[in-house]
C-alpha cells in the first residue's frame, strides 16, 4: 500500500465523490478510480459500495479512514524530520496550550528546556479555546498540550499530572470588596461579573463547580461575557466588575497592585495542571525507550521534555515505572502523582454536561456534626463551607445523573446524633469515641446492615485530655477524690460521660457520685435533678472556654485510667453496603478539609468567624499551620486504631450497665478499606 494510494482513498472518503475528490486532488476521475482499484486489489478487499451514482464505505473502508490519518501523519513528520536533520537539527517539540499557559507557566519550562536541548527548535501554538487544543492534539498538529482541564474523557489521549493551578476571585484594588481576604460566590450574587466566553478553562471551571452546588450564573445580578483577557481588564479595572481567574492570569497587574485576588471558599483547592499527548505517542514512548541508540527523533524530544517537568515536580522515574508494565511511563507518572498525596478539586473534562437529567435518582444525605467541638469541624464544618462533599460525590457511572439532597444537621454532642443513626434520620455522624461505641451497638446487632460502620477517625488525643471535669473558681474541691457524694453534671452519651465513669470508677467513687444530664430533657441517672450541681464533664473545647472566662477552674490534673481521646466518623451500614463510592467521597472530602486546615494560614480565623468562638480557643483546641503543637489539645487523624478502641470497650466494660459494649465486633465494625481507597484516589 502506498501513501500516495491512503490519500487519494482518504480524499474519495471524505467527499463520498470520485469527481469532488479529482477536483480536490487536481487528478482526472479515471486516474482516481485506478488508484482506488489499486490499493482495494492490494488489500483483497472492497472498500466502497457503489449504489448506483451515490458511494458508501466498507466496514474496511471505515476503518480505514479511521486509522489511515495517523500514516499520513507519520510520514509529514517524518519528512519534517529529515529535511531537519538535513539542516543540523535534530526535532522539533510542537506545544499547544491556552494563552495565560503560554504567557505565564510556559516560558520558562521552555527556557530551561532549550538550555539542556539546544538542538530541538520548539514552537508554541495558542489556542483561545479547549476544543481546538484537543483537536490539534488528536490530530498531531502539536505533540504535547498543557491545559488545566481534563481529557480523561477521551480514548486517544493520555495525561498526566504535572502541577497545580488555583482559581480565585479577582477585583480591583480600589473596590470595595479588595480588603476581603476570604468570599463564597453566596455573597456575591448581587455584585457585577466580567467572565470570559465558553470553551476557556476560568468558564467551564466556574459552571462545573457552580453545577456541583446547585448554582447558576443567572442567580447573579449581571454578568458581562467578553471575548478577549484585555476588556476583561477593561471590566475589571474601569468598571469595578469582579473576574474569575486562576493564579497565571493577570500577573502582573496584580504584582503591580492594580488587581488584587481574593480566595473563594468554593475554590480552596487548587486544581492538577495536565501535560497531555495522543496514546499513540504515548505507546511510541515506551517502545522508543527499548531501542538502543537516541532513539526515534520524533518521540525524543517529546521524552526529554516529559523528563524534564516530572523532574522538577521531585518524581522519581525509577520509582515510577519501577513494577508497572512496558510502555505505560505516563500511566506510570500518574500513579505516581496521585501518591504525592496533595488533595485537589478534580479537574473538570472541557465538555461541560447539563447538571440535570429528568427521572434521575435523588439521593438524600443526612450529616449529624458538632460544629462548635473544634476538633471536629474537618469532618463536618469544613467541608460545609467550602462545598467539598458535593465536589467528590460520584456522578459518573451508576451515579450518572444522580441528584444528591444534601442536609447538614448540627448538634451540641453526639447523644442526639446516635439517636438519630439508630433511627436511620442520619446518614453519616461525627462523634467522639464514646458515642462512636455507642452507635455501634444500636439496631438488631444480628442483621448484616444493622448499626454503623466506622470509617475514619478525624482527630486524637494521646493522652486523653480532650475531655475534663470543671469547677467553680470559689469551689472547695480540690480533686477528684472530694466529688463523692456531690452532683456533677455532664452531657449523656457523650466522650465526657466515658471519662467520668472510667475517672470516678477508677477511684471507685462512682456509686458515690450523683450524675446528672446538663440537658434537662437528657435521661438521668438519678433522680437527684434538683439537687445544686458541684462540677461540670465537658468535652474540648467547652471546658477550655469556661476556663478562659475565668469563672472556672480544672479538676483533673491528669488522665487516670490513660486512654487516649479521639472522634470518628461513622455511617450508617445499609448506607455503606448500597452506596460504597459515597463513603468514600465523603472521606476525600475530610482528607481535603484536613490539608486545607493544615496549609491555609486563616484556617483558624475563618473557622472562628464561622462558629463564632475566640480564635485562641479554635487555635489550642486542633492543630493547624499557625499553632503551636505544644500547647494542642488535638491532632488530626484518620487512621483507625483497633488498639484504642478495644482499650476503651475493655475499661467501659468493667462499668455496671456498660457491659454490652464488650458485644461490639470491631474486625465487622469497623471497615478501614473506605479511607484506603479515599487516600489511593488523591
């Protein structure tokens, strides 16, 4: 078959005309159908029918057109090549990419790339949208693209993850909103937006993510699309209009102080930056680095350009095709980047799909969370602020067209939210270690879906101080030996509760000892209601915030029975049987609150502001950036730890009416593969 003999077939298929295609080819019609003749003899196959004047192809013919392109290309690039090595150079890297890629990331890849490979002449091609890029590299028209949306969508392309790139929202200095440092799109609705037309990214990232959280560009009072960065500048800077943008756009008017960017809580993760190429180059990778010598000088450029970006992401090349079969190297490089570990928004495809399809499944998630216990709220608070739940929900597959009814229900301990999962109100719920054991044992213990499944912990305390037994400052108490015969009281139920019982039995003072519930409503366990109360059992940080009012003071110096403290998340077992993908979403959600937690300076501000507590208090009470680890009650965890667990049940069951604890079996309770698959997927 001749490459001459593919075009003029290529040309006739294209037309479904032997006449248009002489015409295009400047070639007579008999010339035309000789060659077609030609190369069907050579096949031994037909590829067109002839139904009377009118042509169709083959199933052969189909495929032919399908594939032959891709020789056609091959020996363009293949001649391109030569007539270089003719010239003294060795390849040339074509690169497609968006402009604020082009005028901000690029340069200086490309800088340090022409540095080590001074041979290979590189030429950088613009595209104004995301279609056409993905068309040039579909085609070969570039040999590499970068763009922060994904492909993945797409059998013929391959990317892999190289960066980072974060969207936020723009302003001028001089507007009103400038000295904001933190904005959610809800309080925006009635402001001006300037925004760029379909098919850039800062659009089809905006919609999606505005998709995910049931929002719509005409909820806001006005929106100005324009056609190019420059009016957007115009809009911005004149009009006091607010933009949409990611970190490469607009640097340097923000570097001048002209433009200033300001963080929205629905974008506080970044998204991956993706280098993409079509399979075929990706396959002709691996097969090229099997040859001996320099290899193809189509594909080593485009090697030596991956290499040099992954390196300076830190990925060890060794470490990535290390096990994984020949040629995947991209593949490869993807795992790898996942294992980096760093939650990010996943990058919506360039196609943006309807939001809503009629009939679809609906979904109802119920959350039960303690907003105001501080060493909870990134299971809970966080990632209703910032919308991270509905980001990682499934929507793909079974879950394609799925609406999820989202309800978050906040409450003051976890007695409440254990009720609520035994009475299936509540999906999935927040706790501490007490009530955690305690959801564990509601239901028909005997039934497969019965009860919870505990999925993650969230935050730890070694030593077990998270909880503590508080006095009046005037109160002639010194220690715990003196509480026999007074009243404490304490929220039933709750992490507080399973300390004074294992503090007070620990002393053997527990039947001297009158608990009552700080809930009038809370059950009792005597009907000493009305008798003065001495001391309080609260659990952090509402210990801590009497405290710093001064009013009170600690009774417990230590922890007597040392057990450590610690909270988790448990969801209800049919939920997690039916739906295991929601689990998981979920717990990439609390992954995701707890990077933001530790990496974002005003972490602690924000989470203040929100549940309106003294910022010194949500400092002491969980560990972030910004606080000293010293002086911190709890740590951030999700790994699940048996030994702790079993500790607990094994001294709560020692406790008169605690013995039903001890019917709790952990290897069926608790399922850990949930967080391991949230962890593989970031």
């Amino acid at each position: 078959m001749e490459i001459y003999q593919l075009k003029v077939f290529l040309e006739v298929a294209r037309c479904l005309s032997f006449t248009e295609a002489a015409d295009t080819l400047n070639l007579t019609q008999p010339a035309v159908s000789a060659k077609i003749k030609c190369l069907e003899s050579e096949l031994e196959t037909p590829l067109f029918r002839r139904l009377g004047r009118r042509i169709e192809l083959t199933r052969v013919g189909e495929y032919l057109l399908e594939e032959g392109p891709n020789l056609v290309d091959l020996e363009n690039r293949l001649v391109a090549e030569i007539e270089e090595i003719k010239q003294g150079k060795f390849s040339t890297l074509k690169i497609g990419c968006m402009p604020d890629i082009l005028s901000n990331w690029l340069p200086s890849v490309l800088y340090e790339y022409r540095r080590s490979h001074p041979d290979v002449q590189t030429k950088c091609l613009q595209f104004d949208a995301v279609e056409p890029l993905y068309r040039a590299i579909k085609t070969g028209e570039v040999d590499i693209g970068v763009s922060d949306l994904s492909f993945s969508a797409f059998d013929e392309i391959l990317e892999v993850a190289i960066g980072s790139v974060h969207y936020s929202l723009v302003v001028s200095s001089s507007h009103q909103l400038a000295q904001r440092p933190w904005l959610s799109l809800k309080e925006l609705t009635d402001q001006a937006w300037v925004l760029p037309p379909e098919g850039v990214p800062a659009r089809i990232v905006l919609q999606k993510r505005m998709q995910e959280l049931r929002l719509n560009l005409t909820d806001f009072a006005h929106v100005e699309i324009v056609d190019a960065a420059s009016l957007m500048r115009t809009y911005l800077l004149q009009g006091h209009y607010l933009g949409f943008v990611s970190d490469s756009e607009f640097q340097m008017e923000c570097e001048a102080g002209l433009l200033r960017r300001i963080p929205l809580e629905e974008f506080a993760l970044s998204t991956p930056l993706f280098l993409m190429m079509a399979k075929r180059l990706g396959r002709a990778l691996g097969l090229a680095g099997q040859l001996t010598g320099r290899g193809s000088l189509g594909i080593e450029p485009i090697r030596q350009f991956v290499a040099m970006v992954q390196s300076q992401r830190g990925v060890n090349q060794e470490t990535v095709t290390q096990g994984l079969p020949s040629p995947e190297p991209l593949a490869a490089s993807l795992a790898a980047s996942s294992a980096q570990g760093i939650p990010r928004f996943q990058a919506p495809n360039f196609l943006v799909r309807s939001g809503s399809a009629s009939g679809a499944e609906t979904i109802r998630l119920t959350i039960g969370t303690q907003n105001r216990t501080i060493q909870t709220v990134t299971a809970g608070l966080i990632i209703q602020r910032l919308g991270l739940l509905e980001h990682f929900l499934p929507r793909e597959g079974r879950y394609s067209g799925v609406q999820y009814k989202l309800q978050w229900s906040d409450y003051n301990s976890g007695a409440p939210i254990v009720v609520g999962l035994e009475a299936q109100d509540i999906d999935i719920g927040v706790l501490g270690d007490y009530p955690l054991l305690l959801s564990a044992v509601t239901g028909d213990s005997t039934a497969l879906a019965a009860g919870t499944r505990l999925i993650s912990f969230v935050a730890s305390n070694l030593d077990g101080t998270g909880n503590d037994i508080i006095v009046p400052q005037h109160s002639t108490l010194g220690c715990i030996d003196d509480l026999a015969g007074r009243v404490i009281a304490v929220p039933f139920g709750s992490a507080a509760h399973s300390m004074v019982m294992r503090s007070l039995h620990h002393r053997q003072i527990l039947n001297d000892v009158t608990l009552t519930s700080i809930d009038s409503t809370g059950p009792q366990r005597s009907g000493r209601s009305t008798s003065p109360v001495d001391g309080y059992a609260y659990f952090a940080p509402l210990h801590e915030i009497a405290k710093h009012r001064g009013q009170f003071r600690r009774l417990l110096h230590k922890n007597l029975d040392g057990l450590p403290t610690f909270h988790g998340v448990v969801i209800r077992a049919a939920l997690a049987e039916q739906y295991p993908e929601i689990a998981v979403a979920y717990l990439r959600s609390l992954l995701a609150a707890q990077y933001w937690y530790a990496t974002q300076p005003m972490a602690i501000t924000l989470v203040s502001r929100w549940v309106n507590m003294d910022a010194a208090i949500v400092a002491k009470t969980l560990h972030a950036s910004t606080s000293d680890r010293a002086d911190v009650v709890y740590l951030p965890e999700t790994q699940l730890r048996t030994d702790w667990l079993q500790a607990h049940i094994h001294q709560l069951g020692q406790i008169a009416g605690q013995e039903h604890l001890g019917q709790i079996n952990l290897d069926r309770w608790m399922q850990p593969e949930f967080l391991e698959r949230a962890i593989a997927s970031l």
